[in-house]
C-alpha cells in the first residue's frame, strides 16, 4: 500500500484522544470543498463556531496570497483550516497569530515525522530548501474589541515532484519525498492531530501573553539568532543574519554585513 | 529660522556624522535625525522611526518647514488603515474590488484588506455613507492611521 487510504481520515480518527482548549471541539473532515479558508470565511462571525476545526481532503480552489492558488492532488496533503476568536485589535494579534502558526506547524511536523523544517520569516514553512507548507490566515474584526481569525494550513504530505505542477517542482517538497518513502496510512491521521494540539498550545500561549517563549520558539525553529538570511529589499539583495523579532512594528531584525541592525517588515522586502 | 540655516545644519550633520541634532532659539525647537542606512533602517532597537529626517516646529512656526500636506487633510471623513500592512482592494488581484466610488456602504460592509504578517485583514466601514474617494493604490504599503477612503456618511 503505498499511499494512505482517504476512508481512514475521519474527524472520530483525528479527534482521539485529543485534549485542546480552544480549538477542535468540533472538526469536521470533507472529502471536497472549493477551499477550507472560504468556507470558514461564511460563518466566522458565529460565536458558536468559533475553535472549529476543517479538514478536505480535496480543494477544488485552494488560495495563497495575492490570488495564487494553492493546488494539491486529491488525498496528497492536509489541507485545513481553523476558526478562533481573539480578544483585542488587529494590528496587535497580527504579529503574534502569525508565529503562532508558523510554530506549531513547524512542532507539528518536527515531533510526527523528526524531519528538519525551519520557519522563513514570518510563516513559510520550508525543509532541504523547499516549501513543505504554507499558511494563510484571514481575519476580521467581529466586535470592537473581539477578531476572528481563520488559520489555513496547507502541507505537502505524499506528492512526488511530477504532482507539483511544473513552475513549483524546484521549490516545492513533500513529507514523503523527505522521508524518503511512503507515507504510512495512520501517519497523515498523527499529523493532523498534532497540528491541532500544537496550534491550540501555541493560542494558549499566546493568550497568557508569553510573547517572548513565542518568540525564543519562533527564532529556533528559524535556525537561531545569528542564521544567515539573504534580504530582496528595493531592487537591492544582500547577506544578513536574524537578530530578533520586534513585535511593536511586526519586524524582523537583522544585522547587514556593515554591522547596521535593520527593522524589515514583511511587505517591503523577501527574505530567503 | 531659516530654511538655508536648516540646509547648513544639515551639511554638518553629515560633514561630522551626526545622527541627531536638537535646537532650541525662542520658541522654536527643531530636531534634526539622520539614518545612515538606505531605506527605513533604525540604528537600535527602537521601532523604525517613518522618516529619517524629522523637523519638529511649534503651532506657530513657520509653514515653510512643516512637510507636504498629506491626505489625512482630505475633507469629510474618511475609513483609515487600522494597522502598518499593504491595502488591498480586492479580495484577489483578477476579482472585482470591494468598493467602487458612488457605492454606499455600512458599517459591516468590508471595503478592503489589509494585509500584515501575512495575515489577510478584513478592514469594514465602520459607518455608513457613500464612497467618494479611494485614497490609496491598489497593493500600497499603509501606515496606521493612514486614510483609505473618503466617504460621505449618511
């Protein structure tokens, strides 16, 4: 058996013996939707929804950023989206949802499968150099003091490099191609509730307001302060190496050849 | 105080590689800062300051030195960036956007996104009106605080 049977990932198989507090109370597993993060999208606002967790195991629209798609083959990767209300402003819980995802997806995939992934800056989750899993989050403020958040997650589970299509062959990988092997048919079952654990340890987290564990988290899985990094700034690309995070500006801080530490914020610059 | 006096101050600054220069004559306080790096780079910790040359003056100071109006001056009100990010008008670049001018809006009508940390924000009216004016361009980096639209309120 080379590849996972779909029948086997049910929502009773992902939620046993899961213990959360605030998300996966409910998950519900499709076998097809047009994406996870739209369907959420409609019903975000319900109280009753909220930590509401979706699985699909096909996306007939997957979304990136700016209006890219996020394609996989049927039954190939896990495709998710979880739904959380937070207490406070958007330009505050930006910064932190956003590490909190790249964090517990990075956990999630390190403790299943002893793989080393590493976090590029602020959540694209890469491993031998390659996209291994992406994350989209939208949100919107449901009250004036109160935003909802849905966190998509896409990782690459069993693809081999022909089931990417042929623009993302060189920068994308899939855990199996990593691994070396097939997946396991309970494997996918193991990650999925992993994801859900760590994202919900990480909200935890972020609730009580430990921002710097969240952080320390954040720069280890990066590869530690101190990690070369090279920086695409106004036509402009040059070496550096990560300092640290700042959350009051949503930058990340890092230290150009000339000694200069420079405050990078994610839409004016790529950081590889 | 002069603006060529301005100009020479800041000749010295970079003559002698000064970084901060603080004035005080009279009622008139000028601070001078100068970042050595190319584009929004601090030298410390602190957050990146907007501008590397700021000149502070008082209420009554000469209107010569005080920076170019921006649009915050627009008149009637206006739906304002809550956060630092990029403005989006649509939901993604081949769809329509979420507002055209002369449409009317409420305050649930979400009117764009603006997008920071990879968070895709859904920003709302917040009140209800007519939109006049789109004050920014499709993918613009936004400060917070920074007006989007102009609108008419009912």
């Amino acid at each position: 058996m080379t590849h996972a049977p779909s029948d086997r990932f049910t929502a009773q198989a992902v939620e046993k013996n899961l213990s959360t507090q605030h998300l996966g109370k409910t998950i519900l597993v499709y076998d097809e939707v047009e994406s996870t993060n739209d369907l959420l999208k409609t019903i975000m606002h319900e109280p009753h929804y909220n930590g509401l967790v979706v699985f699909a195991k096909n996306q007939r629209r997957g979304k990136g950023r700016e209006g890219r798609t996020w394609t996989a083959p049927a039954d190939s990767s896990i495709l998710c989206s979880s739904l959380i209300h937070l207490e406070g402003q958007p330009h505050d819980l930006a910064g932190p949802i956003s590490l909190v995802c790249a964090v517990a997806v990075a956990q999630a995939l390190i403790h299943t499968f002893q793989i080393p992934v590493r976090i590029k800056w602020p959540n694209d989750i890469y491993c031998d150099g390659k996209k291994l899993a992406g994350i989209l989050i939208e949100s919107s403020k449901i009250r004036p003091d109160q935003v909802a958040f849905i966190l998509g997650i896409g990782i690459n589970l069993t693809q081999q490099p022909i089931d990417f299509p042929p623009e993302l062959r060189d920068t994308a990988v899939s855990v199996a191609q990593v691994l070396g092997r097939p997946l396991e048919p309970d494997e996918k079952i193991f990650l999925a509730r992993r994801v859900i654990k760590e994202l919900d340890d990480q909200l935890e987290r972020m609730l009580q307001k430990n921002y710097d564990q969240l952080r320390h988290d954040w720069l280890h899985l990066a590869g530690g302060p101190d990690q070369p990094v090279i920086v695409t700034r106004q036509n402009q690309t040059f070496n550096a190496r990560i300092i640290d995070i700042d959350y009051r500006d949503n930058s990340l801080l890092v230290q150009n050849p000339g000694g200069l530490i420079l405050h990078l914020k994610q839409n004016t610059c790529k950081i590889i | 105080m002069e603006i060529q006096h301005i100009r020479d101050l800041i000749g010295l600054m970079k003559e002698n590689e000064l970084t901060e220069v603080r004035i005080i004559e009279g009622e008139t306080r000028l601070l001078l800062k100068r970042g050595s790096a190319p584009v929004d780079a601090p030298m410390t910790l602190a957050p990146a300051m907007p501008a590397p040359l700021q000149i502070a003056t008082p209420q009554a100071a000469a209107p010569a030195a005080a920076p170019a109006a921006k649009p915050a001056e627009e008149p009637g009100e206006t739906i304002n960036s809550p956060m630092v990010g990029t403005f989006y008008a649509a939901p993604s670049p081949d769809s329509e956007p979420f507002v055209r001018v002369g449409d009317h809006v409420h305050a649930d009508t979400v009117v764009c996104i603006v997008e920071a940390m990879k968070v895709m924000n859904e920003i709302k009216a917040e009140t209800s009106g007519t939109i006049q004016k789109v004050l920014v361009q499709n993918a613009q980096a936004v400060e917070f605080g920074q007006p989007l639209f102009q609108i008419k309120p009912d």
